[in-house]
C-alpha cells in the first residue's frame, strides 16, 4: 500500500517537465540580461539566474532521492539518471555563460552573443515540446521532430562558433579582449551542445523501448 501510495504521489514526467521549464526560464531570462546589458548590475541578474540553477539541481536531487527507493520507476534507472544530469546541465551551461561573462568584466555583448542566444533559446523550447510529450514517447511525433530541430540548431551553433572566433581574430586587435571573448563564445558552443545532449538521452529512450 505504501509503494502505491508513493507512486502516485511522484511523477519522474512531471518532474522531467518542470526542470525543462526551468531551461526555457533561463534561457529567455538570459536572453532578457543580454539584450537589455548592464554591466553595473550583472552580478544581481547573476544572482536571478543561479536561483534557477538551485531550483533545477533542487529537483535533480530529489528525483535521485526517490529513484533509490523505487522498485519499478516508469524508465531504466540509467536513462532517468542520464536525462535529469542531462536537463540539469543545460542551465549549468546557460549560468556558467553568465558567469564567465562577469568573470570577465565584458563590457559589449557582440551580436554574435545575441545570435548563440537565439540558437540555445529556440534549443530550450524544442525540448521543452519534447520532454512534455515524453509520456507518449511510443506513439509521439512531436519528440522526433523536437530532435531534428535540436540537432539542426546545434550545428548552427557549430558553425556560428567557427564564424566568430575567426572574425574576432581577424578583426579585434587587444590580445586580452580576443582571449576573453573566445572563451566566451565557447560557453556558448557548449551550451548548445548540451540540449544536443539531452536530446539524444531522449531519442535513446524512444528507441529502446519502441
């Protein structure tokens, strides 16, 4: 009585699709700091953006928590565990962006900021269709192509990394503002590698269990 009790009380959907919610927070709220920048007020905004990084870990541990206990949790205990770290990772990338950017003081956000933004934005929404649908992952058109288009946004990303750094090399002449900004940009690239990431967790999942 008591296991039934507790496996309708826990959804490990419901938390997949809260924490995936909290990537699109804090993408658009990253977004939102970027196009509206301020270095003066950085590190507060900092601050909003880490109390979604707490909350999704918050979560992260607590599915782990459950998962100990459970005897028969809906997916293999190995994927769970992949998609929660997974899901977890893509805000960890999205803060440590913004951390880096106060680390090093960036006084202009480059339009090619604002373009990997879009890029990882669009990312976070996609999987957030994906992750809603994931329940119906047998029969889910919506998954597959939430995938595709993560995958194609991913190697925009790609792209997009090589076309900065060659143009910041090329065009920036302060030797410190180049190295700054390159590791910038490759928290970017990895940012948009990590919704790859947690959507090929995703498409795993769909194909072991059709």
């Amino acid at each position: 009585m008591l296991k039934r009790k507790k496996t309708k009380e826990y959804s490990y959907y419901q938390e997949f699709i809260e924490v995936s919610a909290m990537a699109v927070s804090a993408a658009k709220l990253m977004t939102s700091i970027l196009n509206d920048y301020n270095l003066e007020t950085l590190e507060a905004r900092l601050k909003e953006l880490h109390e979604i990084e707490h909350a999704a870990d918050q979560k992260k541990h607590k599915m782990m928590s459950y998962l100990y206990s459970d005897f028969l949790p809906p997916l293999e205990r190995e994927d769970i565990i992949d998609l929660a770290g997974e899901l977890d990772t893509t805000i960890d990338t999205i803060e440590d962006t913004l951390i880096h950017i106060d680390i090093y003081q960036i006084h202009e956000i480059t339009p090619e900021m604002l373009k990997f933004m879009e890029i990882i934005e669009k990312s976070a929404l996609s999987l957030d269709e994906a992750i809603n649908d994931l329940k119906n992952f047998k029969k889910s058109k919506v998954i597959k192509d939430a995938i595709i288009a993560i995958n194609r946004l991913e190697k925009r990303g790609d792209s997009l990394y090589t076309h900065s750094v060659k143009k910041l090399f090329i065009e920036q002449k302060d030797a410190l503002t180049t190295m700054a900004t390159t590791n910038i940009y490759d928290r970017f690239e990895r940012a948009t590698d990590s919704f790859e990431a947690a959507a090929n967790v995703i498409e795993r999942i769909v194909l072991k269990n059709s």
